[in-house]
C-alpha cells in the first residue's frame, strides 16, 4: 500500500475515533486527545502564543495557555489534534501557534488545522439539528446559542457557517 493510502486510512481512522464523541455537547476535547494517547496539559505560555504540540519521551504533548478563554483554550486543543492527525510527521522539535494560528508550518496547513479543529467540535449534523432547534433565532442570538452549546466562540461559529 502507498504511503498516500496508508495516510488516509490513518485520518480515517482519527475520524471514526472522533465520530464516537460526537454524541455528547458540547464535544470532550480532552477525551479525544487522550483517547488518541496524546496528553493535554494546561501551561504558562508566552504571551501570544495559544499552543503548542511536541514530543516528549515518546508522549505528544499539547500546551495550551492557561491565561486564554476555555473556548479558545478547547480550540487550540482541537487545532493540535488536527496538527497530531494531519501533520505528524512534520511535528518535529515541535509546532507552536500564536493566538491567530500560525507556526512553522505554511498557511495552507495552518487552514488544515483549523478546518480540522472545527470537525471535531462543531460537527455538521450536529450543527444542522442545533439550528432547527434554535430556529426562532436569528443572527447573533444564534451565534451566541449555538456558541453556548458548542463551548465555542462565536467567531469559530460564524466561520463554521460561512458568516465570515
Ligand atoms: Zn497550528
């Protein structure tokens, strides 16, 4: 089997891992991360920076800073799982996010792990049932329900609905 193969059933694999928490909301993050054998730890980090994700004594590890907002701090946590599925192999000495996702890496995979990040917390049918739920909502007042419910921001929100 090609690399390329091997590669995809590996993310699929991720995916069906990840489907199994998407039962509950707003998503376990945490549980994802350690279902998939990585620890999450709650760090002082420099100002500016949101994340990071390396390799120590054979354990991925992700940081996240501990002075940010939990929803963000569940975003970056969604964001390094996305670098530890999409990107492991690029993950080095490590891969370290500023607070507008940006490392090492280009851009393009940047977007990956974003793209990532908002599957795992903000499943689409879940999203869909949301919306019919809340559909005496309109505009803010459903970005801000619906961000309740997904422990999200309500700019991770709008980006997920194509509002901005
Ligand atoms: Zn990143």
């Amino acid at each position: 089997m090609s690399n390329i193969n091997m590669s995809k059933e590996h993310i699929e694999n991720a995916r069906m891992l990840i489907r199994q928490f998407h039962n509950i909301l707003p998503v376990k993050v945490g549980s994802i991360a350690s279902k998939l054998g990585v620890k999450v730890k709650i760090s002082t980090l420099p100002t500016g920076i949101s994340g990071e994700i390396k390799k120590e004594d054979n354990t991925y590890i992700i940081k996240v800073n501990r002075h940010d907002v939990k929803e963000r701090q569940r975003f970056t946590i969604a964001h390094e799982i996305g670098h530890f599925i999409l990107h492991k192999e690029m993950i080095g000495d490590g891969i370290v996010d500023d607070a507008l996702y940006r490392s090492k890496l280009s851009d393009r995979l940047e977007a990956e792990a974003n793209k990532f990040a908002a599957e795992i917390l903000m499943p689409w049918d879940l999203i869909k049932s949301k919306i019919e739920e809340f559909r005496d909502l309109k505009n803010e007042e459903l970005y801000e329900a619906l961000s309740k419910e997904f422990e999200v921001s309500t700019t991770a929100i709008k980006i997920r609905l194509g509002k901005l």
